[in-house]
C-alpha cells in the first residue's frame, strides 16, 4: 500500500476537484460558469505534456543505451499523451461552443493543439509502418525528440506570442492561470497535479500490460 500512495492521491484530488469545482464561486466574467471546466480541461493538457515529456526522456534513454524497454515506454507514453489530448481538445471543443458559439474558432490555441497532435499521430503512423524492430525503434526515438520540441513550440510558445486569440488567460476579462481568485486555485492546482499523476497511472499500467504481452508472445515462439 505504501508504494501505492500517489495512486490514492490521484482519486482523492480529482474527486475533491470534481466535486468542489462545482461548488466553488467562480468570479463574475465574460465566460461566466463555464470557467468551470478550466479545472478538467486544463488539467487533461498537462497531463499530456507530463506523459509527452515522459517519452522523450525515454527515447533519448534508449539513443543512449539501446533498452528496448525505453522504447517500450516512450511509445505507450505517446498513446496516452495522445488520448488525454483529444480529452483536452474535446472538452476545449465543449467549451468552446458555449463561450464563442462555435465548437471550433480559429484560435492560435486551438490550431496549435491540432497541430501537435497530428504530429504524434504521424508518429504512431511510422512506427507501424517499419517492420525492424530495432530500426523501428531508432527512428521512432529521433522522430519522437522533434515531436516534442514540435509540442512545446505550438502549444506552449507560439499562441502565448500571438495577440488574435480569445483563449482565457489571454486578457479581456476571461480568467485563467493568474486572473484566477484564491478560491478557484484551490481547486485548480489539486485537479492539476490529479490529472498529471493519473496519467502517469495509467501509463504505468498499459508498460506493464504491454510487457507482459511480449513476454508470453516470446513464450510462444519458443515453445
């Protein structure tokens, strides 16, 4: 149990941000009650860059030593950074509908995070498209290393630079990061750190299911 403990960490704060984040009095602003989702939306995106974040340290590991377990884990890194990024774009999307009136604005926040993610799913695409393992994997590491500088320049620099965008925490009275009161931050950061340890949870547990595969698949051929 003890080795177990950010597990429960993880359901206590995401059931406290659930549940209290409906309850919490948000700020009188353009976007009203639906600054809400800020504690789910949000959090889905930061938990994509610590798995997206995960996986590159892990291809330039296996650059680096040649473990194929690396490789192991920075591919299923991907496909669960990959999953909480389309839980962000969806809820975003969500969002979206109620405080522009359109799903889909074109918004330099928005079309970063498009961007980003057709990238990884590029990734995915060349892995499955390289028979070799250990070509497969190489390139996948180099690739990988891009796709994440690629990440953190559409998601976290480029939109930040540019003034046309109505994404809250971007001025004109939408309240995010630090136009949020102390009341929402109480929930913001617990659903935060949640996420991030929730996805992490889950890629721990779809590494170990994937090495179980490969072991009784090699099981298999040796029989």
């Amino acid at each position: 149990m003890k080795k177990n403990w950010w597990k429960y960490l993880s359901i206590l704060l995401l059931l406290y941000a659930i549940i209290y984040g409906f309850m919490v009095q948000v700020p009188d602003s353009n976007i009203g009650d639906t600054v809400r989702n800020v504690f789910f939306h949000v959090g889905m995106w930061f938990a994509m860059l610590g798995v997206m974040l995960t996986s590159f340290v892990n291809s330039l590991k296996f650059l680096s030593k040649g473990n194929m377990y690396n490789d192991l884990k920075a591919n299923q890194a991907v496909l669960v950074g990959v999953f909480f990024g389309l839980l962000g774009i969806i809820t975003g999307m969500v969002w979206a509908k109620f405080t522009w009136g359109e799903p889909w604005a074109n918004d330099p926040h928005l079309n970063g995070a498009a961007v980003s993610l057709l990238v990884y799913f590029a990734y995915l695409v060349l892995r499955s498209a390289i028979p070799d393992e250990e070509k497969r994997a190489r390139v996948s590491a180099v690739y990988n290393i891009f796709a994440f500088v690629i990440l953190i320049v559409f998601v976290g620099i480029l939109p930040r630079l540019s003034s046309d965008t109505m994404h809250p925490g971007s001025g004109d009275g939408n309240p995010a990061f630090g136009d949020m009161d102390a009341q929402m931050r109480y929930v913001f950061y617990p659903a935060l750190i949640g996420w991030i340890i929730l996805s992490q949870w889950v890629l721990q547990i779809r590494t170990r299911t994937k090495v179980i595969e490969e072991y009784i698949e090699e099981k298999e051929l040796n029989f």
